[in-house]
C-alpha cells in the first residue's frame, strides 16, 4: 500500500498554479544518532481541490503541518500526491 505521512514546516509561502494546484516544500527532520548532527529533508508535495483551497487559506511559510497522501514518480521526478493536510501535529 502507498501510504505516507509526514510532519515539517513549510519552506515558503503557499502558490496555486493556473491549474489550482498547490505544490510546496516540506521540511522533515530526521532522527540523528546519538552525537550526531540533526539533519532534515526536503520533501516536494502537491494537493488540489478543497486541500489545495486550505493551504492557500491557512498556511504559510515556518507552519508546522501534518500531511497524508501517497508517493507519485513522474519519470525521474516524485512528489507526495496530498490528501489531507492538517496545521499542527
């Protein structure tokens, strides 16, 4: 099954595109070892429709959101296709 979620902070600002989708940047730490150096990923998401509408209403740069959806590959590209994004943990 191709099920995801995550928590992070978004990069920037939310933007639809002429199409009325919503791509952003989601910024997820990762568990260090012990000592280590915390690191963090940048994660691509894309929603529509009514989540797509939320996101521009609500979030914005430094929000910290949970997202569910499920990992799409494009060719050599991926992105997590959103199904519900959520403020907060």
């Amino acid at each position: 099954m191709n099920s995801v979620t995550l928590t992070g902070y978004l990069v920037a600002n939310i933007e639809a595109n002429e199409k009325g989708f919503v791509n952003f940047l989601l910024i997820v730490p990762r568990s260090a070892s012990p000592g280590g150096t915390p690191r963090t990923d940048a994660i691509p998401c894309s929603c529509s429709g009514s989540e797509a509408a939320f996101a521009k209403a609500h979030l914005k740069k430094g929000s910290n959101i949970k997202v569910t959806g499920s990992i799409r590959v494009y060719g050599k590209e991926w992105c997590v296709n959103v199904s519900k994004v959520s403020i907060g943990t």
